[in-house]
C-alpha cells in the first residue's frame, strides 16, 4: 500500500515508517520543517510537505495514498483543548479524501480517554471527565467514518510509550526529580499507567492499517498498569535521590503541567486487541528500560508521549 504518515518523523513515526516499509509499503510522511523532510528521506520515505492546520495539504496528501495513518499531534498541554480542538478538524480533512473507498485511516488517541480506577477495555467508551477527554471528539470523528465507507479505527496508545531513550512522560519525571532533589509520587503512589514499547506500538499500527475491521478501537498496551510509584523508586535509585510521596495540594507546585497525568489511574487491558490482530508485546518493559539507565544520561532526547 501507499501510506500517507503524519507526524512521520516524531516518537513513533520514527519507528512505524521502517516498520512499513519492512513490510513493503511505500510510506510518504507529512514534514513541516526541512529537518522532518530530511529524516524521512533518510529513513526511506517520500516528503509531503505541510502541517496539522493545513487542510489542503492534509487531504491532497490522503488523496493520492491507498491508506493513512494519523500520529501527529501538538503536544502543549497548557493548550490541551486547543491541540484537541486541531486535532479533531486534521481527521475530519483525512476522512473527507477517504470516503466511499474503503480506504484505511488509523488515527491516534490515548487510553487516558478512559474512566479511571477499573482496568479498561477496547469496548468502553471515552468518558468526558477523562485527563485526555480533549482527544475524545478525534475519536468520534474518526469512528463515525466507518459508516461513511472509510475502514476506519483507533488506537489507544499508552501514557508511558518508551524504549531506551529518555522520552515523554517519563522523561519529565526524571528531569523534575534531578531539578527538585526528590523522586516524588502522588498520595500512595498505587495508581497505575498503562505502558508500552516504541517498536511493539509501530508493529500496532501496521497491522491496524493492513488488517483492523472498520471501526475497530485498539489499544496500544504491553502492560496494563505500573504502579506510578514504582517508576519514582527506579528514579530515585538511579539519581541517588530520596523517594517522597506529596500530596494532591503538594503536587501541582511540584509537578507543573504533568501533576494531573500523574494521579491518573486508567489500567487498561489489550486483550481484545491482541486477539483481533495476533498482536504480541515482545520488547522491555517500562522498568526494565528504565533499570538500564538510559533515561538518566542528561543529554538523551524527550519526545512527548500520549495520553
């Protein structure tokens, strides 16, 4: 297939566009910058150059491809809404080019969509008082295509999307603990994120574009929940800091931006996913990744992950 890639050069992209051509798919990704189009040259990809609020570009790209998949997005969280809001109208230009053609559109989301406290499921809906609920409408918009004559699904990814390097969530909190001179946790710590690895995340997303049913929800999952307070102790012990709990009105100050992400507590199973597609999590772990220390090198890079 000809797969049109957005946020080809991010995070993931980076690794979804070799996993696509691996698998013979000619990949063309979406670069706003030259440095974007420069890395998919490199990684074997075609360049069509635009952005998330060029909808021209957007639909001129999906048009001329047999498939798209969807994983950019603007990841300032001071403006969560806003990055929702742009999100939503970059899958409703995609899904315009793809109807009545039975065309794929993967779009991204994330499993904080979900409600909190119980291990969460492919089949539950998004609850609008979620940490992620800006990504709700994106969802809604890329599922109703199915009926529209898109193949269109979604794809939970993760909080906690890493491997070797220091990257996203994570990575904050490693960059917080060495500026505040504590690995910290909220409360007990209990609440759990769900996580995966980079390279088992782009085999997810091949496979949703070569074999997921219209409106399918995936979710991107290795494990299904690790205690937050285990990530702060791996943490403490690799920058031989202590490991304190603050609580709810102590972790805004503390935390900044990722105080909210933080105290969520959103478990989610991939059961059905993996039954769907043979999908099998073959990478590290969170813990292991970070127990090699590779997190902790002050000039590895941070990408933001997803929520």
């Amino acid at each position: 297939m000809r797969v049109f890639v957005t946020g080809a050069s991010g995070f993931i992209g980076s690794a979804v566009v070799p996993e696509l051509i691996a698998a013979g798919h000619q990949v063309t990704g979406l670069a706003r910058s030259d440095s974007s189009a420069q890395a998919l040259i490199a990684a074997g990809a075609a360049v069509h150059r635009g952005a998330l609020d060029d909808l021209s570009s957007l639909r001129a790209g999906a048009a001329a491809s047999d498939s798209v998949l969807h994983l950019a997005y603007i990841h300032d969280f001071s403006q969560y809404a806003t990055a929702g809001q742009t999100d939503q109208r970059a899958i409703e230009a995609l899904g315009e080019a793809l109807k009545g053609s039975d065309r794929p559109l993967v779009i991204t989301s994330g499993t904080g969509v979900l409600s909190p406290g119980r291990v969460g499921t492919e089949r539950d809906a998004p609850d609008a008082g979620s940490a992620a609920a800006p990504r709700i409408a994106g969802e809604q918009t890329a599922l109703s295509l199915a009926s529209q004559g898109v193949r269109s699904s979604v794809v939970r990814l993760s909080p906690a999307v890493h491997d070797e390097t220091k990257t996203g969530f994570v990575g904050a909190l490693v960059d917080i603990a060495r500026e505040k001179g504590v690995s910290g946790y909220i409360g007990d710590g209990s609440n759990r994120w769900p996580t995966v690895h980079r390279l088992d995340a782009a085999r997810l997303f091949r496979l949703a574009l070569e074999r997921a049913p219209a409106g399918s929800v995936l979710h991107g999952v290795g494990n299904e929940g690790v205690p937050v307070r285990a990530i702060a102790e791996v943490i403490g012990r690799h920058l031989n800091l202590p490991v304190v709990s603050l609580s709810a009105e102590e972790a805004g100050d503390h935390f900044g931006w990722l105080a909210g992400f933080l105290a969520a507590n959103v478990p989610t199973s991939s059961t059905l996913t993996r039954e769907l597609l043979n999908w099998q999590p073959r990478h590290p772990g969170l813990i292991e990744d970070l127990s090699g220390g590779h997190y902790f090198d002050p000039s590895a890079a941070r990408s933001p992950l997803l929520m």
